[in-house]
C-alpha cells in the first residue's frame, strides 16, 4: 500500500472537520456527510487507480476495526438493558419487512429479470438483514451466477449510498416526525463533550497522550481479535470471517467498558469517531460506477424495490408497535448497511447510546441473513 495514499486516506477527514468549523454551508451538512459525499465524488470522478482503491478498502476496513473497541469503551451499557427490548423488536419488524417484500417483488419480478429470480430475493434477503457480507455466503450457497451476483452488489452499493445519505439528512427530521418519541440513551459521563467535533483537544498538552495509547488499545485488541477469529473460521468452516470479525469486536469493545481504561481514556470515543470518518471516506471512495453500465434494469429495480419497500414497511410497522423514531433508524441502518455503519447514524443522531443497540440487532442479523436467505431462495423456488 502506497504510504502517501494511506496518509491521505487518513488526512482527509481533518480537512474535512477543518471545513466544517470554517464553513456555514459545511456546518449544516456535518463531517460524516461531507466524508461521504467526498469519498463517492473520487469514485465517480475516478481520481483513483486499482491500487489506491484497493488501498482505500483496506484503510476503511483497518479504521472500522480500529473504531469500534474505542466507542464501545465509552459507552454505558446498564442504561442499554432498558432498550434492548425494543431494539430487538424493531429489528425482527425489519427482517420480517424484508422477507415480506422480498417475497412480493419475486412474483411482481418473476418473468421479467432471470430465470433464477429467487436468487435476487434470497440476496435481497440475507443483505437487509446482515450487511453486504452475508451476499457472498448466498452465492456459494444457491450457486448463484457470477454476473447476477456482481450486478446485484454493484447496485446495492449506489443504493446503499443514497440511502446513507438520505438516512443522514432528511431522514432524520422526516422519522422522528413520522414516529413517536426519541430514545434517551447516552454515553456515561460529559457526552457532549465527548461527542462535540472540537477534534483540537486531542492536541492539548494534557489529553495528546491519549491518541497513542487509545490506538495502541484498540491495535492490541483488533490483532487479537483477528487471530482468534481466523483460528476460529479455520477450525470451524462453517464460521464467516468478517461477522465473526465484528462479534468479536463487539465482544471486546464491551469487556473494554467495565475496566478503569474507560475512565482513563475520556477521549476514546472522539478518538473512535475520528476513525469512522476514515471509514466513511474510504469505503465511499472504493465504489465504482462503471460495472454498472450494462446492468439489467430490471435487477436495479428489484433492489431498489427491496430497500425502499423494506424501510416503508418496517416504518410503518414500528409506527403501529410504538418503536420510537431513533431506535428505527438505528435498527434499519443496522440492517440494510450492516453493523459497521451504525456508528455513522448514531453519531447524526446525537445519541451515542444507541450503539450498542444497532450493533447487537447487526449482529442478529448477520447470523439470521444466510438462514432467511437461503430458505426463502429454496421455498419460492419449490412453488
């Protein structure tokens, strides 16, 4: 990986937090926005060879794991218990959406994309449940086509994109207006100024030490929690690397929260958000366009369909539950963006408690999407 990319990758959201406090316009939008819209606009404009593409998946995927033991840390989880309930409600309303309008748009779709429609409905299924992961596992699974399969993920990742962003934005507003009630869950301590982007403190003489052991932290911790996840899929086939990657951080990131480290690093959960702003920026720039040009229309409007159909449904049926209008957010950014992206939205909410929320259901969902996906492939297949 070329050192000077790497940098950048890495630079780029300081510029951006720069802007942010310099800019009226910038303000409005917010750094995980602008990171987002940054990232695509190098895509789109294809300011980036393979090797610095593969150089910004690499970094996106580095920071996540990097980020996601420092949030946990510093977040308090007895207060999580009181919400658990309903953000596990909220995320079995969002998987029962997704089979329902999956199903729909199978026999909406089922002579106009491929002979093997099923298969659009069971990755439809297994990524609106558990991330983009779960597609690769229901490809080997059902045997699907390598062109179905590349064109279904290429348009996943644009829809995916704009759903962020519109999550990120008007989403907001529109939901909290839409359902009852907001969420009250917050990090222990001075949240506010955990949570402020006044990312200069970490250069003070008094908390720059914090960086360094922050990092070396969640480095340790990351490298063992690799380890053990690649001697674990090794010795259990069965196991997928990257859910298990994520369990494990998650796992680590919360036996991280009882320990006196988390009163000791009063900055980690900056320091984190610093990270998922990395990753914001280099995923967004991995996705490229251009494979989409010869796509079925038709597969672009199942996916579509799916996502759309799914957050409607899902909204609608919290509504009718009481599920309050952050916990919605969370658990459907959770389920269509997968677990690594949840920070991002809970970061827009300005209610960090909700991590560990949208990080459990993630989880749910990773381990429920290859089951659902599958069955439901192999159900309408059979009618």
């Amino acid at each position: 990986m070329p050192l000077l990319t790497f940098g950048l990758l890495f630079a780029a959201p300081a510029a951006v937090i720069w802007l942010v406090h310099h800019q009226a316009w910038a303000a409005r939008l917010g750094v995980v926005v602008i990171c987002y819209l940054a990232g695509l606009l190098v895509s789109t404009l294809n300011l980036s060879d393979q090797n610095q593409v593969g150089a910004a998946s690499t970094v996106g995927w580095l920071s996540i794991g990097l980020a996601l033991p420092l949030l946990l840390m510093a977040l308090d989880l007895r207060s999580w218990r009181s919400l658990a309930g309903k953000a596990m409600l909220s995320m079995f309303l969002a998987t029962s959406a997704v089979v329902a309008v999956a199903t729909a748009l199978y026999f909406l779709f089922a002579d106009g994309v491929s002979a093997r429609h099923s298969h659009l409905a069971a990755m439809s299924v297994g990524v609106y449940t558990g991330g983009t992961p779960n597609l690769a596992a229901i490809k080997a699974g059902l045997d699907i086509a390598d062109s179905d399969y590349l064109l279904f993920h290429s348009v996943d990742t644009v829809i995916g994109a704009a759903y962020m962003l519109l999550m990120l934005t008007v989403g907001i507003p529109l939901f909290r207006r839409l359902l009852p009630g907001r969420a009250q869950m917050q990090a222990e301590g001075t949240v506010d100024s955990r949570l402020e982007e006044d990312f200069s403190l970490l250069l003070q003489r008094q908390t720059i030490w914090q960086v360094p052991v922050a990092l070396a932290v969640a480095a340790s911790v990351a490298g063992a929690v690799y380890a053990l996840a690649s001697w674990l899929a090794a010795t259990f086939t069965a196991l997928p690397m990257t859910p298990l990657l994520i369990v494990l951080l998650t796992t680590a990131g919360v036996a991280l929260s009882f320990t006196p480290l988390r009163q000791k690093l009063t900055h980690a959960y900056r320091i984190g958000m610093y990270l998922i702003y990395v990753f914001c920026f280099s995923i967004a720039a991995t996705t490229t366009l251009e494979t989409l040009a010869g796509a079925d229309p038709m597969i672009g409007l199942f996916v579509l369909g799916a996502v759309l159909g799914s957050v409607v449904v899902h909204a609608v049926l919290c509504r009718f539950v009481g599920v309050d209008a952050d916990t919605f957010m969370v658990t459907s950014v959770a389920a269509v963006c997968s677990p690594p992206f949840v920070p991002l939205i809970a970061r827009a909410l300005d209610n960090p408690g909700l991590l560990m929320s949208g990080m459990m259901t993630g989880i749910v969902g990773y381990a429920l999407g290859n089951y659902l996906g599958i069955s439901l492939a192999l159900v309408l297949s059979g009618i």
